[in-house]
C-alpha cells in the first residue's frame, strides 16, 4: 500500500531549533525588546506557523 503524502508545504524549521534559536535570541537581546514580527524575521519564520505550533509569543515564551 503506498504511502499518502500530507497536504501542503513541507516544513523547512522544526519547533525545537525555534525554541533553541528563540533563547539564545532573548537570552542575547532582552525579553522585553523583542516584537513577535522581529522574532519571526531574526528566525525566518511566518508568524502563522509561530500561531499553529505555540499558540502566539505568550506559548513561544513559555517554551523557551
């Protein structure tokens, strides 16, 4: 029996190299200087995709 392909894009970042490069972002920067939109830009990520898997910045935070 062949195997069914998901539905759309392939995913380029998985979320434990988001969390590992989200720290060592607000580690460097500060927590509190970082904007949800620069975040995704530093970790070249659509903010959709950050939504989907963490739920906004709040659960992106709380994984960090």
């Amino acid at each position: 029996m062949k195997e069914q392909r998901k539905r759309g894009r392939p995913r380029k970042v998985w979320n434990a190299k988001i969390i590992e490069n989200a720290m060592s972002i607000y580690w460097r920067d500060g927590l509190a200087e970082q904007s949800l939109n620069e975040i995704c830009w530093k970790l070249e990520v659509v903010k959709p995709g950050i939504y989907r898997d963490f739920g906004g910045e709040d659960g992106l935070i709380a994984e960090t």
